[in-house]
C-alpha cells in the first residue's frame, strides 16, 4: 500500500459519521417511491374496488360496472366461500414484510381441506410459482370475473375444465409466499383485484 492510499483511507474515515449519513439518506431517497406506492395502493384498492363490483341487496344481485361506473352486468349466481375456516387477512390491508398490500382474503382451514369453485365458470390456468401465489388456480366466470386461488399443496383440476360451486379444485397448502397453510383468495373484474366480499356473503 502506497503512502497516497493510505492517506486517502485515512481521510475516508475521519468522515465516517458524514458518509453514514449520506448512506443513510441515499437509501431513504430509494425507499421513497415504494413507501408512496404502498400509501396509494392502500388507500386507492377499496375504492376501485367498490366501484367496479358492487351488490345491490333489494334483489341480492353483483352488479359489474365498467371503468366509467356504467353498469355492464348484472349476475345473479349461485356462490360459496371456497373454504370453511378463519380469515387471516382481509382485502387491501398490508402484511408488512411479505406484502405492502393484499390483493384478496386468506383464509385458513384445516390443513388440506378441500378448495372449491367460488361460482360456475370454465379454469384458465392451472400453475406454480416458486414464489407468490404457489400452486394456483385461475377460474373465468364470464362477465369479465375471474378468480384466483392460491397456496395450494395440489392441484386437482386441468385447464379447460368447468366447475360449479363447489367443486374441488384443489387443497389447501402453503406453497409459494405463506407463513403458515391457507388458501389466497382473489377475485377480479377486468383483471382488477376487487374485495371478494363483494361476491360471497357472510363469513367462510
């Protein structure tokens, strides 16, 4: 090491306290935008949500509103929680560190208990993530409504195949990003996460 090397690294520490607080700066510039992101998305989700799907309880009809408010469809369906068990985490509340937002309703059941068809609809995909959503399963239901399922230990449904409510899809699990087994619940409309309450009434 040369004289002017060692001169420099002298230097670099007699302003160690000042370049911690750089550092510390610098990375709270970074994390910014996904403190303001997750602010949004919290407080922007519900809102969304209740505009795109909304229940009209004089005739227990969905209504599925278009990007506008104008009402597209109107569903009157048969629908049933897919799970029996304890919601461990509503719609649009954050799990922070694993999520800053949620996107459906956790619910846990007995470990393997069966997961079945919210509503009558056709599987679109059937796969798995290594991370996220794990074993997954993904129903349209028309009306631009899908569902998505996941966590699950095993599939047992193939693309292509329609299912009433009830029918078993899979099996609770704790594939992909869980701390613990349950099935991940979303419901979408126009590829929008909207609050699975919207559809199914009363608890699982």
């Amino acid at each position: 090491m040369n004289l002017l090397t060692f001169r420099a690294i002298l230097l670099a520490l007699s302003f160690r306290r000042e370049i911690t607080y750089i550092l510390l700066l610098f990375f709270a510039i970074l994390l910014l935008p996904i403190f303001v992101v997750t602010l949004v998305a919290n407080t922007g989700l519900p809102v969304i949500s209740d505009r795109l799907a909304t229940i009209n309880l004089q005739n227990h009809t969905i209504q599925i509103h278009d990007p506008r408010g104008k009402v597209i469809a109107t569903i009157q369906a048969e629908t049933v929680w897919p799970i029996h068990g304890v919601v461990t985490l509503e719609f649009g509340a954050s799990d922070l560190p694993y999520q800053p937002l949620h996107t459906g309703i956790d619910i846990a059941g007995a470990n393997g208990s069966p997961i079945t068809s919210f509503m009558k609809g056709k599987v679109i995909e059937v796969g798995h993530l290594n991370w996220g959503y794990g074993n997954y399963v993904v129903i349209d239901h028309g009306n631009n409504v899908t569902s998505l399922y996941g966590h699950m230990s095993r599939t047992v449904i193939t693309k292509g195949e329609a299912v009433l409510p009830g029918d078993i899809i899979g099996y609770e699990g704790q594939t992909g990003w869980a701390t613990g087994p349950h099935v991940h619940f979303e419901v979408r409309v126009f590829g929008v996460p909207v609050n699975p309450r919207s559809f199914v009434e009363g608890n699982p």
